[in-house]
C-alpha cells in the first residue's frame, strides 16, 4: 500500500493560529502553561507517524515549557512581593465586570490575598488583581517616612511653626528639641521651653474671668490643652503639652513655658546650639 508522501504534521505555529480562531473571546493576554502544554500535546496527536517530531525538536519544546513555567512563577512571587508592599498606600485600579463595563476603584490598600496562583490587594472589602493596580501613593496611615533623618535637631534650640492646615494659621514657637516622634499625618519635634502667650483654654467658652486662672494653676507640671495667640497676627491655635509655668498679667495678658510640645518638622526654620545661644546672652 502506497503511503501518501503529504506532510500532515502540523506546526505549534499552526496550532496557535487555528486555536487563536476559535478563543478569539479568550480574555487573557496570552498563552499560559496550561495552554501551551495543551499544545504540545495537540501536535503530538496530530504529528505524522511516518515522519514524528525530530527527539531534537521534541527537546526543544519541552525547554521552551520549562522556561514559560519558570517564567511564570518568578512572574507570580514578584506579584506577591509588589502586592505586599502596597499595604497601607492609596491606590488607583480600573477593573472591569461580567458585561465588560470598566470602572476606577480607589483607595487604601488594607490586606492581600492569593487565591489560584493569582495575587490580589483588598481596597474597601473589594479585591482587585494587583496587576490592575495603575497608580500608588502614600495612604494616611501608611507613611513610610524615616524618623531618623531628623535626629539631628535633638539637643539644640530650633525654631518652628504651629500651624492649623485648614485655615493656614500660623503660630511661631521656639525651644529645644528633645525628641523626635512620627505622628498619624506628619512627624514631630518635640520641645521643652517654649514661650507662648495664652488666649485661653481648648473648647471652653466662659465669661468667667478667673476659670483661666484657676485651670491653669491647678494643672502646673500636668498636660493642658490651651489655645496659644501670634501677637503680630492674633491668630491662634490650638496645643497640647505639658505646663511648666505661668503668669498673668494686670492687664490679662496670659503668658507660659510648655514642656513637650509637638511641632512639625518641616516647620523648622532655625538651629542653633544650646550652648552657643547662653555665650550670646
């Protein structure tokens, strides 16, 4: 019996172009590993009996198998490591749904989840495939900033600003640094000796002349909550720190030394050592 001498082998080449005919709805990007051993399967399958795939070729293959699945793992742990560092920062996402309707998601991101070698970042109980993540910023409670950058500033007498971020109401303050510390929104230093002058006491609104006083002289060497005054601008602000002393004037005017109050770093606009400013004095 004459055997037809027509090479029906088909290619992997040839494969992917008639599978790509008939998935033209997949959804994904490309061929994963499934697909491509699917694939070498097929061509063995259809693959000549009387001419088989060369043990060369056939090696070939299965390198370029392995390689894609090497591939693809290293592709899934950096998904993961990338998702981890996301924690905690604000992010955008575009996602789509069953209808293929696209929509942008924001927010911060609070947990990751794997599930069928797929990586996902939690953004308000939602999750979204980490590599639909299109921009990230810092989240409020996820600052990554480092303190110690400003360790520096302790021990020496700076000058600074409170200030409120709503209204831009500036107070200026000055005094020695003692300590550096990170807070919810912004990192602090903060000072021992600062002289302020006293408009009055946080949230309380009273007639009463001598609730000032009163409140003041029972809270000496405690934390208070006072609203201090700019005197070139009369605008005030709102602290809280420790009293070390106080006076009162005839005519009213309230002035003090607060311990341990909290000034934003980048306010600081003057260091100078302690010693230096007591040879000036």
């Amino acid at each position: 019996m004459a055997v037809s001498s027509v090479n029906t082998q088909k290619t992997i080449q040839q494969i992917i172009d008639e599978s790509s005919k008939s998935t033209s709805n997949r959804k994904t990007g490309g061929l994963g590993k499934d697909d491509f051993l699917n694939l070498l399967v097929t061509q063995l399958r259809y693959q000549d009996p009387m001419n088989p795939t060369d043990d060369k070729e056939f090696i070939g293959q299965m390198a370029q198998f392995s390689t894609l699945e090497q591939m693809q793992n290293m592709s899934a742990a950096y998904s993961s490591v990338k998702a981890m560092n996301f924690v905690g920062k604000y992010v955008t996402a575009t996602i789509g749904d069953a209808s293929n309707q696209f929509k942008t998601v924001e927010g911060e991101v609070t947990a990751v989840r794997i599930a069928k070698d797929k990586t996902y970042v939690v953004v308000e109980d939602q999750e979204i495939p980490v590599d639909q993540v299109t921009e990230v910023s810092e989240g409020q409670a996820g600052r990554y900033s480092n303190i110690s950058t400003y360790t520096n500033l302790i021990g020496f007498e700076c000058k600074g600003a409170i200030y409120s971020p709503y209204t831009g109401d500036i107070v200026p303050v000055s005094g020695k640094v003692t300590e550096i510390q990170k807070g919810y929104y912004e990192d602090y230093a903060v000072m021992d000796g600062v002289n302020v002058q006293i408009s009055g006491i946080t949230g309380v609104l009273t007639t009463d002349t001598s609730y000032k006083r009163n409140y003041l002289e029972s809270h000496v060497g405690e934390t208070v909550d006072v609203n201090v005054i700019n005197p070139s601008t009369l605008k005030e602000e709102p602290v809280t720190a420790v009293l070390r002393e106080y006076k009162i004037a005839p005519d009213g005017t309230t002035t003090a030394i607060l311990d341990k109050l909290h000034v934003p770093v980048e306010s600081i606009s003057n260091i100078k050592p302690v010693e230096q400013q007591k040879a000036g004095e």
